[in-house]
C-alpha cells in the first residue's frame, strides 16, 4: 500500500485517489477518499484515516512550547512537543557554527528525557516544526515536576493580567512555566504545595468552560479575596506576559550562537500524573 505523508486536512480535502479503503474520519467517492473531519491523514496497512485534532496542540510559528527530547540524529534532536508531529533542534543551535557530528557528543548536551524550553521558528502543513533555544529564558529544565493539560486551556488558566496562575503560584509556593503546547513544569518548596498546585492546574482544566472558576480555585487554595488580591499585586511573575510575548518578533540573530550557559546537567523533570 502507498503510504502517503502526515499532513493537516480539513472537512473536504482530498486525501487520495485510488483503491483504497475508508477507515475513520473519512468517506470515499468515486474512487476518492475524502476527509470528514479536522485532523492529521495517514495511511497503515488497513487503509486511510484522519485522526482528529479536537484538542491536539497545532504549532504555531513564534510559539514557546516545552518538549521532551525523544532521540537525536547527527545533526538534530527529536523534540516530542505535544503535537501530531514531532519537532527539530538543530545542534547548531546548542553547539554552535562550528559544531561537529564526529567530535561533539549530543547526548553529553541533551539526552532523551531531558525537557526544554524552546521558540518554533519555522513551520507549515510539509515539515516538522523546527526550534531554537537560542534566546533568553529558552533552553534545558533543570528540575520540576511536569504534566500536560490541554493546549486550548492554556489561556484560562493564565487568566486576565496572569490573575489565575499568580494566585495559584503565591498560595502554593510554586513556580510554574507554561508552555503553549499545554506542558507545564512545576517546581516548589515542597511536595505538598507542588501537589496543591497540580489539583488547582486540574481543577481548571476540567472546569474551564464554567462559572465562577476563579472563586473556585480560590476556595481549593483557601485564598481569602483580600490576601488574593495582595498576592496578585506583589507576583514577580507574570505567565501571560511570557506566553504572550512568544508571539512578537525577537531577534535573536546576533546573539552567541553557542546557548550552553542555558544547558545544563542536573536531573531532567519527572512526570506526575495529578490525584
């Protein structure tokens, strides 16, 4: 069977023409398979399908997004970044111009498991998407705790002016980096108020769609509507502003091109499900 190559599709499109067989999310007419739904077309031995996107991250170019490192070619590592496809670091990008696939040892940089903070530079329906850690706050994780939420509740849980994500942030002594492909690291003073924090991250995501969830989470959190406020106005941190700031055009063009102050080796995050 011809296999044909992932890409994004739309209610509509023409996948392909011949004898092939239907199997999810798809229809054939007169000898064509059309897609039915949103979603990725691939192919496998039992025919073609369209696995829907309903709330699958989609890349976006400028996007700052947190991704696992899955493997590395000679010249680039596989970045799992919560999408349909997987994305690209260039080592060149960590090693520098002069970087060399004989003498440098990747894995001595980023091995699989290993997070990073990363900008997606280039990408459309036909390639991967390609990263950069080449610029301020992007690069290895060192520690934390992460887990995945939905990409689409990204926005509620930062909240208007980061209200939200302050408020859980100052009541569990946490810090939490947001991506925008709904990969969260969290680090803490302790596993109680990391804990804390993960059942406030799920408490917003299941509940995003209802009213008067900020009163909520405040109530999870026992945060007084007076101490909330005062949390608010003293925060340091702001995630909307850094979420929101991957979509403006930093150059980042004249920086050094080897980033390693931002790599480091301590132990990689490690995934918890919350309770």
């Amino acid at each position: 069977m011809l296999e044909i190559k992932k890409r994004y599709v739309i209610p509509g499109d023409v996948i392909i023409e011949g004898n092939y067989r239907p199997l999810m999310n798809v229809i054939k007419k007169d000898n064509v398979i059309i897609a039915t739904r949103i979603g990725i077309a691939e192919s496998s031995k039992d025919g073609i399908k369209v696995i829907p996107l309903s709330g699958v991250y989609i890349p976006r170019i400028n996007d700052i997004v947190i991704g696992k490192i899955i493997d590395n070619s000679s010249l680039s590592w596989e970045v799992d970044i919560n999408a349909c496809f997987s994305a690209h670091l260039p080592a060149q990008d960590v090693f520098g111009r002069d970087f060399s696939p004989a003498k440098d040892d990747m894995k001595k940089r980023l091995a699989p498991g290993d997070l990073v903070t990363a900008r997606i530079i280039t990408f459309d329906r036909t390639r991967d998407p390609m990263l950069t850690i080449q610029e301020k706050d992007l690069g290895k994780i060192s520690n934390g705790e992460f887990l995945k939420i939905s990409s689409t509740r990204v926005p509620r849980l930062i909240g208007k002016r980061g209200s939200m994500i302050q408020t859980i942030e100052q009541a569990t002594q946490t810090r939490i980096l947001i991506g925008q492909n709904g990969i969260l690291v969290v680090t803490g003073k302790n596993d109680e108020g990391i804990a804390l924090a993960f059942k406030a991250i799920k408490l917003v995501e299941e509940e995003a769609h209802t009213s008067n969830l900020t009163q909520k989470v405040k109530d999870l959190l026992n945060v007084s509507e007076e101490a909330a406020q005062t949390e608010t106005n003293n925060s340091s941190v702001n995630n909307e502003d850094y979420v929101n700031n991957s979509n403006t055009d930093n150059n980042s063009k004249d920086m050094a091109n080897d980033h390693s102050s931002n790599i480091t080796t301590t132990e990689s995050p490690k995934e918890v499900q919350p309770n």
